[in-house]
C-alpha cells in the first residue's frame, strides 16, 4: 500500500505571511501552493484580495486563484471538489504539496470533509423569510427549536441565515440538522497535513495590516473598484462583500472621504485577523511559530520542523 501524500497547511491572520512562506517552501522542496482562501477563487478582485502577483510567485504555480466569476456562487463543497482533483495532478508531477489558508472553513472541508447536507433551496427560504416577517422576530428560531431542539441551542436567535440553514437542513434532510451535521464524513484519502500555524505578535501584526492596507490604496485599490463599477459588476455580487471594497465603492459614490474609507478598512481587516486567529486557534494539531512568514529566522524554524516531520531532509533544500 502506498503512504500517503504529506501536506503542508500554513494558517494564520491576514498579512502573517503565509504566502511568502508557501513559495520560500514551494522553492526549497520542489513545491506547488494550494490557496485555500474563499475571496481569491473571484477573478477581477486582485488588490483587496491581496493575491500574490506572477511576479512575486517566483516561479512557483499557485492554484485555485481566478475561478470563478463575481456573479457565480462558491461554497466550501465546490472548493473541496476542486482541491481535490489540483492536489490530485500535484501529486502526480511528484511535487509537494503546499496549502496557504486564509478560510478556516475551506480548510476543515478539505481535511475533514462536509456533511452529507441538502443543497440551498431559495424557494424555501423565500418562504421562510416571509413567514417571519408576518409573525415577528424570534419566530424562526422558535420553529427550528421546534425541528431541533439541540441546533436552537447552539444558534443564537439573531443569527438568522444559520436559522434559516438549519430549518432548510431539517425540511428537506428529514432529519434534523444535527444528526446530519454529526454523520461521519469522508476526509481526505491518500493524503496526511501537518499543519503549521503563523503567529505574529499582536501589535506587530496590526501594524503591518494598517501599512498594507495604506500600500494597497495607494498602489491602485481604488482604481481597481473604479473599473469593476465600469465594468458593470454590480454593487450586490459577493466580492463586493469582501473586506474593503464596499468603504471604497461608497467613496467613488462621493459618500464618504478616502482617509476615512482607509481607516474602515484597516479597522476591519484587524478584526478580522482577531477572528482567524480565534478560528485557528480550534484547529488541531497545530505546530505554531511566532513570527512573520517573510522572516528567514522563522522560515528556518518550519524548515527544521518539517525536516523532523521527514517531509523533507538537509539534503532535500535547494
């Protein structure tokens, strides 16, 4: 029997480093980066997204990047499907392989597998939506509590599109939501992660995602969000959820001035780097480094883990 395939999964906050470590990785073991982010799978949203140009790809093929078009839907399942089949070719040319993790979810339905849910029905949440507009707030929560007593007491009452995802599970699944959600999921044969995790300290990491996000802007963010507009992508396509652009869509409206649209910006990147590390932190089997991805000294501490993970050898670097 073959062993099974090892997998390199870097996580960590936006701007960590994750990307410049997965090519420093790629180009000392003959390597290939997977992303595993759920906002660079849209073509046309480059700068926000903070996609690594060709240039600084250093040769190394990145995967997964510019699939799918603004107005087209993508969830962790198509993500899973489709990571399958590219680690699949990578193993296949004998290279490493290597996943750079932004989306938490995207990782754990990689890894660990989806459970065997029903698909969205709109039909059914039109009808749900408008139920509860009729008989007032809390009554959806009270009709899953109903369904499933045990997801009522794990979904708080306001988070409404959870609420909603667990009825819509319970309608047509027949079962309720929990019982699917606990099944026993598929995983990811022929393949074993390890995982390494970037940490860098708190203050250092903000810093850098408000000096980032000040690059970004002036290195032609708002351009980009001009031209999308001319393009004709509208306002309410997903991407445009993406952490920065709408700030920036309100300034082109003359809504709001460019320093302030900025510092929303950097604020809410920052939360959002608090939340990934909250999510990762729940991840199992994390080997954590602290410091910045781009830092030789750090880059050689995950070269001499990975070594003693027999992933690779002194010899095996270029």
């Amino acid at each position: 029997m073959n062993s099974p395939a090892r997998l390199i999964a870097i996580v960590g906050p936006t701007a960590s480093g994750k990307s410049a470590l997965g090519i420093r990785l790629g180009e000392r073991l003959g390597g290939e980066v997977v992303t595993c982010d759920s906002t660079q799978v849209y073509r046309h949203f480059d700068i926000g997204t903070a996609k690594v140009p060709l240039a600084e790809q250093h040769g190394i093929p990145h995967h997964l990047v510019d699939i799918v078009e603004p107005d087209e839907v993508f969830t962790a399942g198509e993500y899973r499907r489709r990571a399958i089949g590219v680690l699949e070719q990578i193993k296949q040319r004998g290279r490493v392989l290597i996943l750079t993790v932004g989306t938490g979810l995207y990782l754990r339905a990689l890894l660990e597998g989806l459970a065997d849910a029903p698909g969205r029905s709109e039909a059914l949440r039109e009808r749900l939506r408008n139920r509860a507009a009729g008989r007032g707030p809390g009554y959806l929560h009270r009709l899953l509590n109903r369904l499933d007593p045990a997801s009522a007491a794990r979904i708080g009452e306001r988070d409404a599109q959870k609420v909603i995802r667990a009825i819509e599970i319970c309608v047509l699944a027949r079962k309720t939501a929990t019982e699917v959600l606990r099944a026993e999921r598929p995983g990811l044969p022929g393949v074993a992660a390890v995982k390494v995790g970037l940490q860098p300290p708190r203050a250092e990491l903000y810093k850098r995602i408000d000096c980032r996000v000040q690059k970004m802007v002036e290195g032609g963010w708002v351009e980009e969000v001009r031209q999308l507009v001319k393009a004709g992508i509208p306002a309410s396509s997903k991407p445009f959820e993406f952490i920065g652009y709408f700030p920036l869509l309100r300034y082109l409206n003359g809504e709001t001035s460019l320093p302030f649209a900025r510092s929303a910006i950097q604020q809410a990147t920052r939360q959002y780097a608090k939340r990934q590390l909250t999510w990762f932190r729940k991840e199992p089997d994390v080997e954590w480094f602290t410091g910045f991805g781009d830092s030789p000294s750090v880059q050689g501490e995950v070269e001499n883990f990975l070594v003693g993970q027999g992933i690779a050898t002194g010899s095996s670097y270029k």
